[in-house]
C-alpha cells in the first residue's frame, strides 16, 4: 500500500499561486509587445537594478570579463563543456538523414534540419547558473543553429562574469545581460535592439516557464522547465544521511522546489526526515531549502518495488535518484522521469553541473510526454518525396479514389492530372 508521511502543498494552494504569476507574466509581455525596449529597461531596473546603455556586451567587454575571471574557474568551465560536448556530439551522430524507395519509383526520405536561430536564457538572481550556459548554447551550436543569442540577469547589480566566459566559449553568438520574463519576451517578440529568435529555451523559475508557455507558438520552446524538482527511491541499503543530502541539493534551488522520497524502508523514511533536520543546521542555504523541503517537501512509504514504480511513474519527477539494491529494475521499467541518476556513485549535482547529460529537463509531470533538453530539440524532422512517372500514375490511381471517399474534389484532381499525363497508354 503506497502510504504518506508527509506530504506538500495542496493542488488547491498551488493553483491560487500560478495565477497570480500567469497575471503578472501577461502583463510584461503585453508591455513589451507594446513598448519595446522601453518596457524591457524598465522592468530591468525594476527587478534587477539594471540599466545599462546596452545590454548587449561588447566583444570589447567579453574580452574583458574572460582576463578578469580566474584561470580555475575557466578551465573548470572548459571541462565541463567538454564533457557536454562530447555527449551531444555522440547524440547528434545517432539522428540520421534517411530515404527509402517504399514502392518500386516511390522515394521517401527525411531531413534533420536545425533551426534558424534560438534564445537561450540562462537563469541568475539567486544563483548564477553557469551550467545552463553549457547545456542550452553549446547543444544548439552542436545541433547546427546558425544564430544563438543567450541572455542572462544581472547579479545583485553586476554582471555575473563566469556565465559570461560560459557562453562565450559555448559559442553564443551574442550576450546580453537581461533576466526573466522581460529576457524571454525581447528574444521572442524582438525589439528594436534585439531581433527576435525562432526558439526560446533554458530553466528557470515558476514565471519562467510560465513565460515560455505563453510565448509558445510565437516561438517555439524546448519544454516547461522550472521550479526543480528531485524523487530520491530507496529501500533499506541506503542510509539517511546520504538521502536527505540529495534530498536538500536540489531543494536549495528556491522555496518552491520539490523534493520527495519513496523507500520501502519505514525506517530510512524516518531516519531521514530527522537527518534533514540536523543537516539543515549547518547547510549554508537551510533558509530557503528549510522553506523548499517544509512546504514542498514529500515521503512516500510503498511495501515493495512494484508500488515503488507505480508512486514515481506517476510523480513523474525531473530528477530520480534510484538508491537501491537493484537500480536497473527502475531503469528497465520507470517510463515517466526527466533524467535517472542510478546508484549511490552518482547523484543530481553531477548532472546539473558537469558529467554531460543535459539539466534542463520536465518539471510538473511533463515527463509523462517529454524527455530533457538535447540536440534533437533543435533539429526539425522534415519528410520529402518523389516520385518516378510510372509509380506517380501507380499512387494517384488510389489517391483518386481516397480522395472522392472523403469528398475532396481538388484533391482528387491533382491525383487524377497525373494518372492522365504518367498512365502508359
């Protein structure tokens, strides 16, 4: 019997919060849809005291910025840009271009195409997240977008250096130091400064997303990502201590951030909710994953692996830790995650920030449909065709008669011009 212990927020409060933020988001857009820059200095000042003469950096300034920032911190943005690379480079060799002769003259193929040009906003305000900078430019340039513009806010009134070398040696096109709502809707609708993009992607924060789900359409977007969420499945061969730290990492993220627990272990279920609470009296960020794990924050006892599945599956999470003794049960049967993390050598962290895997991935049981961010969001799948003489006359025959079954007499016409122009006589 799947059973909780503890258990978040109602559907109810959740729902009186997105809307106040669905409001609050619809109104910066229509700004900027009306105002243009004017809307997106101002909102700029208002949110994050930032208002420069343009917040497009120089490649002057960029060069500056990457002599100013340590060589450590570079060569660890190196690293991990590498190990990124490398992934989606080996992920983007497995998309391939076909054609296939389906009937004798009858030729179908498709193209992997990639898009034109894409926004990647990489998020700040309480992190500067570095990270993003890797998974959202340097995947797009892998994939083959000819333009990427990235876009990130200011930090406490200064411009956050390290994201800035990120995205310059990820390969952004242009930088420009612009957050939130106000980021996304410029790339979208364009303004006199910035000319709009065809693609808006990246993490953030609940009016993040929520902004990418009303700018879908105008633009297309990778996935609804944001706030972070984490599910941690243990049974008894695990220890607290380790789950309540994997637990509170992602917690940290904001005080909306979701993180849960599945064990078959009523014992691990208790030892780590006492473990959360002595470890956050000492975690430098307990305010708000403390707020995160109090308002947010779930554990779910199940009888056995099977129940285990069922609980996740339908959670649905963006991260999953598998803590068991046997994590490839999970792998071969879970269906609904954004990423798996299996074992205890590997963990959340190691995919946000460096090992290769992609982190900007479903949140809010968007896994049921989508997986994460990879090379293939940026390619459009495009199908082709022709046709010889003989196979035209061979196809249009049948078309002929689809088309009068369903009443499309134009239809039915182009089938029927070629039957008469390619049918040997």
């Amino acid at each position: 019997m799947i059973r909780y212990i503890k258990k978040g927020k109602s559907d109810a409060e959740l729902k009186a919060a997105e809307t106040k933020i669905k409001e609050t988001v619809e109104q910066i857009i229509k700004d900027i849809e009306e105002q243009g820059d004017a809307a997106v200095r101002s909102y700029s000042e208002s949110f994050d005291q930032w208002a420069p003469s343009a917040f497009r950096l120089t490649k002057d300034e960029i060069r500056q910025i990457i002599n100013r920032v340590p060589q450590q911190q570079i060569d660890d943005i190196l690293f991990a840009q590498e190990q990124i690379r490398h992934f989606a480079e080996q992920q983007r060799s497995a998309i391939k271009d076909i054609e296939v002769e389906t009937l004798p003259g009858v030729f179908l193929g498709h193209r992997n195409i990639p898009v034109n040009s894409v926004g990647c906003y990489i998020p700040g305000g309480r992190y500067p997240m570095i990270a993003s900078a890797h998974m959202s430019v340097l995947t797009a340039k892998v994939a083959g977008v000819n333009r990427v513009i990235a876009c990130t806010p200011a930090a406490r009134g200064a411009i956050p250096e390290a994201t800035v070398c990120a995205m310059h040696f990820a390969g952004a096109d242009e930088i420009y130091i612009l957050g939130g709502v106000q980021a996304l809707a410029a790339m979208a609708i364009g303004t006199a400064s910035i000319k709009p993009v065809d693609m808006i992607v990246g993490p953030g924060n609940a009016y993040v997303a929520e902004a990418k789900r009303q700018l879908f359409g105008r633009v297309g977007i990778d996935l609804l990502a944001g706030p972070t969420e984490v599910l941690v499945i243990a049974d008894e061969s695990t220890d607290a201590e380790l789950v309540a730290c994997d637990l509170l990492g992602q917690s940290e993220h904001g005080p909306t951030s979701p993180a849960a627990l599945i064990t078959t272990s009523e014992r691990i279920a208790k030892e780590t909710i006492s473990e959360i609470e002595r470890q956050l009296k000492t975690l430098p960020t307990a305010a708000i994953a403390g707020a995160a794990w109090q308002e947010y924050g779930a554990v779910i006892l199940v009888d056995n692996y099977e129940e285990a599945l069922q609980a996740a599956d339908e959670l649905a999470c963006e991260h999953v830790e598998v803590l068991t003794k046997d994590p490839d049960y999970f792998l071969e049967k879970m269906t609904n995650y954004g990423a798996l993390f299996l074992g205890p050598e590997t963990n959340v962290a190691y995919g946000d920030k460096v090992i290769g895997t992609n982190h900007t991935l479903p949140t809010r049981r968007n896994a049921r449909f989508t997986g994460g961010l990879w090379v293939g969001k940026f390619l459009k799948t495009c199908t082709y065709q022709r046709c010889t003489p003989e196979a035209s006359a061979l196809i249009g025959t049948y078309a002929m008669r689809l088309c009068e079954l369903e009443g499309f007499a134009g239809h039915k016409e182009q089938a029927a011009l070629r039957v008469r122009r390619y049918q040997k006589k």
